[in-house]
C-alpha cells in the first residue's frame, strides 16, 4: 500500500521557497538595475597634480564625462590641483581624497563675469546651478587663494556689500539646487563668501571646517541664502566675517524674494569671527531657524539678529538653545539698525515692503563669560521687537544688556556688570525678567 501524503505539507514547503526566492529575485534584480557610479579622474583627462599646471580643462572634462553616463565620482587623487573656476552637474560626487587641494587660479582673468544672486558678480571656483543629487566630500581641501583678492578689497569703500563694485568670486555656490551633501572637506581662503547655497533645497553641511586669517574681508563660513531644509551639523569656522550668515534678500532689493527656512544648526565650534547672523540682507525674511550646542571661542558676537529698513522682513521662531561663549565680544545683538546697533534718535517711519518685523525669538540655557556687552535688544519705533523669550541665560561682561522698543520676557536670568546696570530699560521696552 502507498504511503499517504500530506498535500498540503508537501505544497507549503515549495511555496515558502518560492516566496523566499522571489523576493531574493526581486533585491538583486533591483540591485543590478541600479546604474554603477562611475569614477572620472581628472588624471585621464590630463591632469597634473604638481600646484604650476592649471587643470580647469581636465577637471571640467572629468566632470562631463560623468555626467554622460548619468552621474559619478569625480575623484582628485593627493596632490596640488591648481584651477579656474568648474561646475558641477547632477549626480556628481567632486571627491577629495586626504592630500588633495583644489586650489584656486591667482591670475583674476580666469573668473569669468556673470550675474550673480542678481547682482554682477565673478564666477565662483567650484559651483552647481539647477543640479540635483551634487555634492562635495572627502578628506582634502579647496583652496581659494584669496590674499590678493582681500588686498584690493581693503581699499574699496563699501567692499563686499552686494551691488558694490567690489567683485569678487565666492568658493562654493549651490544656485537653485536640490538634494546637496557637503561633508568632510576644508574649505579655506576664499576671495569672498565661501560656501553659498542660494535659492537651494535639502542641503545638508557635516563634519567640515571653513579657515580664512581673521583680517581676511567677508569670508563667511556658510551663507544659506534664500534656501530651506537646510542642516549644519558638527562645523569648525575660523574666519574673517560671519560664521554663519542666514540671508535671504539684498539692500533695497525690488523683490521678490523668498525666505530661507527650516535650518538646522546643531554641535558646531565657530574659533574668531563674526558669530552666528540672521541678516544683514533679509529680505525675504527668515523662519524656524533652530541653533543648539554651539560653541563660541572668541567671536566678534555671539547671537546677531541684524537688518535696517533698507533689507528686512519676517524674522520669526528662531530657538538658539545650548550655547557657551567665551571671550566673545557681544554676546547677543538683536538690531533692526545695522550697519549701527542703536540710534538714540528716531521717530517712527511709513511702514514699507523692507520694513523688518523681528519676533517670536527664543535664547535658552546661555552661558557667556568674558564678553565687553552682554546685548542690545533694539527694534524700530515703527515695528518693535516683539516676544523675545530669555531661559536660563547667565552673562558676565563689562557692560549689561540694553533693551529699547522691544517686548523681552524671561527667567533665570543672571547679567553680570562690571560697568552700570545688569540690563538698562530704554523708551518703547517691555521688560518682564526675573
């Protein structure tokens, strides 16, 4: 007699295996399906790592190559790349490998003249323009070669306000860029501005320094400019202007402009500059700005909120949380009167388009020590400061804080003076501190 089977064991055991193996099937065929990144080297294109040839043609060839393939590596091996200015395209990886310096050409002649954040400008050393999925990364350098540069800008009047005839290229610019990664590199010595993304989306800077001379004229860390979702995480500056400026509109701009949004700055060090900015050139406002566990070694400021009528708009839900300061200047600065910080005269103006309306501004947990001011708090008579919440803030410094057509609330608050008052009430405040 036959043995009985079991139909329904024997047809499991098949049908587990095919189900394993379809979806076995399915990962790797997803897999292969994918395209394989190619790696251009610059080196194939003629390249010479030896700081005397320059190699814009080379790199720009790898970068093309790359690109005709639908994206890829474009790796610089150790060396000295001297260059003029490249442009990255979608889906380009530019690789420095640790040893690698991109250095930028000292002859001016090799930076073309373009229209630049709608301003006339030079075309920066490396840049992206409508690219997606672009990024920089490695353990080498890009090099702007900016003394020469930072020598005639000293003897401009006005240098390095937007419009002026000061022109200068920039290191970095992502311009209307989407899914942007900066991570690993050092970049140094820009002519100007060094890391710029500019009308951008999803950008993500990590674990990279930015080092310009502390004489050096407006070498800006990161300027996220008119740009949203934008994070910043585990960043060394050291330079001559802001360590971060967040701007998003030029002075007596016509508009439009749109606002930069949503950023995050998180466990940074900024060693000498000009601190942590919102501003100057805000235009198209600012909103849900987040910075926590920053550390500033002896920054010209700490927190700087700045505009004037000329260049503001919404500035609104800011949270600096978790920072310590030593050494640094002025602590906190909130003006709606920049270049100037207060003006001990003035009388309300027409409201206008560029009007700044600065509010809903949270500092919390705070400690500063070593600072000449602890902070200014001033806002327009037209449109004062309003709803600025201080937590847990201790400040020790030669001179308080001064507060003037502004509405200032908190607790826990500690102002230490050497000089007067721990905070001095001006006309137009609102002062609930304890």
């Amino acid at each position: 007699m036959a043995p009985k089977i079991n139909s329904s064991a024997f047809f499991r055991v098949p049908l587990a295996f095919c189900i394993v193996s379809a979806a076995l099937l399915s990962i790797l065929s997803h897999a292969y399906a994918q395209p394989l990144r190619a790696t251009c080297s610059p080196r194939k294109f003629g390249a010479k790592a030896d700081s005397i040839a320059k190699n814009t043609k080379a790199i720009q060839s790898a970068i093309d190559a790359c690109a005709k393939h639908g994206g890829g590596i474009v790796e610089l091996n150790p060396g000295v790349y001297l260059s003029g200015p490249v442009v990255l395209k979608s889906n380009i990886t530019l690789r420095l490998d640790k040893g690698a310096t991109l250095l930028g050409s000292m002859d001016h002649a090799d930076y073309p003249k373009k229209t630049e954040f709608r301003n006339p400008g030079l075309q920066s050393l490396v840049s992206a323009t409508n690219a997606v999925n672009v990024s920089i990364s490695g353990e080498g350098t890009i090099d702007g070669s900016g003394e020469s540069w930072w020598k005639i800008a000293r003897t401009i009047k006005g240098s390095g306000i937007m419009g002026s005839p000061d022109l200068r290229p920039r290191l970095v610019v992502f311009d209307h860029c989407r899914h942007v990664l900066v991570e690993g590199v050092t970049l140094q010595n820009s002519p100007m501005w060094q890391l710029v993304p500019y009308y951008s989306d999803d950008v993500t800077i990590r674990n990279i320094k930015v080092l310009a001379p502390a004489n050096s004229p407006n070498t800006d860390a990161i300027d996220p400019f008119s740009s949203s979702n934008v994070k910043i995480d585990h960043v060394y500056t050291d330079v001559g202007d802001d360590d971060v400026a967040i701007k998003s509109g030029a002075i007596n701009s016509p508009g439009p402009d749109s606002p930069s949004r949503n950023i995050l700055i998180t466990d940074s060090t900024f060693a000498h500059g000009h601190g942590l900015s919102v501003g100057s050139e805000i235009a198209g406002g600012t909103q849900n700005i987040t910075a926590e566990r920053i550390h500033f070694i002896g920054t010209a400021n700490g927190i700087r909120i700045k505009a004037n009528r000329d260049r503001g708009n919404d500035v609104s839900h800011l949270l600096f949380r978790d920072l310590d300061m030593k050494d640094v200047k002025n602590a906190i600065i909130i003006s709606e009167y920049y270049p100037k910080i207060m003006q001990e005269k003035d009388s309300a103006q027409p409201m206008t388009r560029l009007t700044p309306h600065f509010h809903d501004i949270t500092i919390e947990n705070v400690q500063a020590s070593g600072s000449t001011v602890a902070g200014i708090i001033v806002g327009l008579p037209e449109s004062p400061v309003q709803d600025v919440v201080l937590k847990n803030v201790a400040i020790s410094a030669k001179r308080g804080m001064t507060i003037g057509n502004a509405q200032v609330s908190g607790e826990h608050v500690v102002i230490k003076a050497e000089q007067g008052k721990g905070i001095t009430i001006l006309a137009g405040a609102k002062v609930a501190i304890r």
